[in-house]
C-alpha cells in the first residue's frame, strides 16, 4: 500500500471521529449548545463572540467564555425570575427581574449584588455606552436612568411605563407601553425626559419587541398567530407597515445587524431572516409546535445566538444560513461520488457537485486544515441522483480547506479546496 493511500486513510479516520461530535447540527445553520439546565431562558447578551450571558427563571444565570462550547451555571442565591441582562463591558454586567430583581457584577458574572431598586417586577435594562443606561417596568410605570455606568439611577422625570425600550444613543430611542387597544410605541430625544407619544397606536396588537438601526429605520415584533407579526418603519416611527413572514411565525425579539440583514425569533420554534431591510422574511428553522424562542442576538453577520424555553441555547455561525443544494439531474447514479469544487481556487463562491445512488441519510461537511468542522452544507436524507451545492466562503479567512460527502456515518470522500482572498 502507498504512502499516499495511507495518508488518506488516516485522514478519512480522523475525520470520523471528528464528525461524531458535531452530529447536532443543522441543514440551516442553528446547532444545539448543552446549556445544563432546564429552566426557561428569557435574555441573552454577549460582550464578544466568545464571552457571553444568559438569564431566566428561578434567578438562572448562565456564562459562557468559549462562545457557547460550553456554559456555566452560576449560582446567586436569587430566585425570582430574571427578564433581561446587559453587559457593558466584559466585567460590569447587570439582569433584572420579578419582584424588584436588580443585579450587579463587576467582576465578569462571578459574584452577583442585589441592587434593589423598588419590589416591582422589572422587565428590561438597557445600555448604549459605559455610562447611559435604562431600566423599564411596565408594572410600576417606572423607567429609570443611569449617566453614570449604574452607580445611581434615576425615575424622577418618568410619567409612562414602558416594558420594552431601544436606544440609538444617550437622547435618542423608542419605548413601547400600554394603550387603550394594544401596544403604543413612544420616542423620546432627551434621554426619556419627554416621550412623544402615540407614533404607533395598535389595534388590538401586542409588541414584544423592537430595533433600530439608525434615526429611520426600525422594525417592531408581535407574537400574533393571525395578524402581521412584524412592523417596519422607514420615517423614525411615523408610520409602520405590518408585514405577514408566515401564519406559522411569531415574534418575540428581533435582531438587526445592519439596515439589510434582520433576524426575529419567536413561538413555534420559528426563527425567521430578512435580507432586505424586512420587507421579505425566510424561515431558518421547520416549524415545531411549543417550541418557544425568547431572544436573540448577534455579534456579527455571522455569528448569532438565540435561548428560549426549557433551557433551550442555539447558535450560528453563518447567519442561520449556509448554502442551499439543487438535485440537477432525476438520474440514479451507479454509486455515491463527490466531484472536485469548480472554482478552485476560488473567492468567494465555489461550486461542489455530488451523487447519491440511493435514498440515503447525507451529509456534506467543510473542515479547516486543522480538521475542524466549519460549516455543514447538507444534513438531511436525499433521493437517489446528481445535486450542487454552492459554498460562500465569504465569512472565512483564505487557506486550504477540505470538504466531506459522508452518508450513515460513512465518509465517502474528501476533496481539498482553496479560498484565495
């Protein structure tokens, strides 16, 4: 036997091993992190794309520093419920909750201090710099306002509630609050001195969520089944237009990473993506009846996290998305076979075809030269024929990679394959 043949032996071994413990992911991009615990998780926030926070009922705080390989589980001795959690740097973090729940750490999440600002139950704390920041309570009609990184918060100019709130800057942001019908989104330009008020008066429509990108531009979430699950404004809140992504689809948090690429996350295991600005939305994730999201957030427009019920963590590093494959020809082949990716090299989009001979479980794989696994194309059971496949190497750094075609655990073939930036 060859050198040769034993090198690729070796290397088809190796790549085995490696692939049993990356069989949670999916064809769409979202894979299962362990999170190690089974209570529902409500808000996550990350400092980084590797230091990350999550928190949810029963005074559950959840702390990863690997970009969610791993979490772990740290103990507060607080029990009540916890709605949000803000990081404004990677030491000074705060979570508020029911019941007055008002948490500090300044030490990266090790050790938690109770705050207590009232004994109402508070729904979000949100901060645009190191300094400005905010709390709501929609139940006590507080808002609150810190201008000096949370040593002192103040409530004396408040005169509304409001549960859920996004700042652009120290003056400029948006709150949503109860009205006689629905919800009603207010502005205010002074830092929450002065709110404006009726800039969207819903008909019966419940908002839990909102974004913006910039003074214009926002989008509203809405965990309706049967009316518009999401709101788009182009004029800083003058006027929204409801958009329907799906009968199937709610909203419970929303997430923009520029004014194009949009993400929402909701009821129904539904996580939903818009490319252009929200005016059209794709479903990332099938349809799964009491499967519940409650936020997202992204680092990049890449990288993404989103936690919900039952201690449920998700996380993409391809913006949900990875590439789609086309069966290009009804012809059974005689045998699986991989074919050589055209272009090669190649920068940014390459071609891979591939044959199935039978209904099969397949899957495609990427590994780095390192033989870590970086994006899986196709996960999924496919009838017998000929299929492409297009890989955007647009979100990796230029190098040799190598790509797998396995079926039952199987791999078939690898091929090597270069992204020339």
């Amino acid at each position: 036997m060859s050198i040769n043949i034993k090198i690729k032996i070796l290397f088809f071994i190796i790549l085995f091993f490696l692939l049993q413990d990356h069989v949670c992911y999916s064809q769409t991009g979202w894979i299962n992190q362990n999170s190690g615990v089974i209570t529902d998780l409500k808000s996550v926030d990350f400092v980084d794309s590797l230091i990350g926070f999550c928190v949810g009922d029963s005074g559950r705080i959840l702390k990863t520093i690997n970009g969610g390989i791993s979490w772990d589980i740290i103990s507060t001795g607080y029990l009540s419920n916890l709605n949000s959690v803000e990081f404004i740097n990677s030491n000074t973090g705060f979570a508020v909750g029911d019941n007055g729940s008002f948490l500090k750490t300044i030490n990266g999440g090790t050790i938690w201090i109770d705050e207590g600002i009232n004994s109402y139950d508070l729904d979000q704390v949100f901060f645009v710099n190191e300094q400005y920041g905010f709390i709501t309570s929609i139940i006590s009609s507080y808002f609150y306002r810190t201008t000096n990184g949370g040593i002192t918060w103040d409530s004396s100019f408040t005169f509304t509630s409001l549960k859920k709130i996004f700042f652009l800057n120290e003056n400029v942001g948006w709150g949503i609050g109860l009205g006689l019908s629905g919800n009603i989104v207010y502005k205010t330009s002074n830092s929450g001195i002065n709110w404006q008020l009726n800039i969207y008066n819903g008909q019966n429509d419940i908002i839990n969520s909102l974004f913006f990108i910039d003074t214009l531009k926002g989008w509203l979430g809405s965990p309706h089944f049967t009316g518009p699950t999401i709101f788009r404004t182009t004029n800083s809140g003058s006027n929204w237009l409801p958009f329907f992504p799906s009968t199937q689809s709610t909203s419970n948090s929303i997430f923009f990473i520029n004014s194009i690429n949009g993400w929402a996350c909701g009821t129904n295991g539904v996580i939903i993506f818009t490319n252009n600005g929200g005016i059209n939305w794709s479903h990332q994730l099938p349809f799964m009846p009491n499967k519940i999201y409650n936020s997202i957030y992204f680092t990049d427009s890449l990288t993404g996290w989103v936690v919900g019920d039952s201690g449920t963590i998700l996380k993409t590093t391809t913006g949900g998305i990875l590439t789609g494959f086309t069966n290009i020809s009804s012809e059974n082949p005689i045998d699986f076979s991989l074919s050589q990716n055209f272009p090669n090299p190649f920068n940014p989009k390459t071609i891979i075809n591939y044959q199935c001979a039978i209904y099969n479980d397949v899957s495609l794989k990427v590994f780095d030269v390192l033989g870590n696994e970086v994006a899986e194309l196709v996960n999924e059971k496919q009838n017998a024929g000929s299929y492409s496949v297009e890989f955007d190497g647009s979100g990796f750094a230029s190098g040799i990679y190598f790509y797998s075609l396995i079926t039952d655990g199987v791999i078939i073939d690898t091929k090597r394959m270069i992204l020339l930036k």
